[in-house]
C-alpha cells in the first residue's frame, strides 16, 4: 500500500482490492487492460480476487498483447 502513488490533492490511488469491496461499486463492471505482458501469476491472482468475491461476472480483461489474452482465457 505504501507503494501506491500519491495525486495532486494528497489523495492515493485506489488499489483494486479496495474498489471490489466496495459496496457500492458491487454491480459496477470493471475492464482491465495487462500492461505487463506474459504474467501468468498476476492473471492468476486477479482472477482469484474476483471469483473469492463473487465478481466474475462483472470482469472483462484482456491485453494488447496477444500471449497475454490467451493467458486471460485460460
């Protein structure tokens, strides 16, 4: 968390965890774009932290990258 960036106003970014928990934010969809490209075990654990929280089924992911994608299909 220490590691997150600070904005301008003070504020910190919101970590992905924080935003699924959020209760008013349950039926919000949420689109994540890979930067890092071919990491099996990021793809593995984002998609761990949504189906521990039910949220599945409001997760569309993918890459530019299509060694990437493929890994997000599986």
């Amino acid at each position: 968390l220490s590691e997150c960036p600070v904005l301008a106003d003070g504020e910190r970014v919101t970590r992905l965890e924080e935003l699924l928990d959020d209760n008013d934010l349950q039926k919000a969809p949420i689109c994540l774009d890979f930067k890092v490209h071919n990491d099996a075990r990021l793809i593995e654990e984002v998609y761990e932290m949504f189906s521990r929280r039910g949220r599945l089924d409001r997760l569309v992911w993918g890459s530019f990258s299509e060694e990437t994608r493929r890994l997000c299909y599986q």
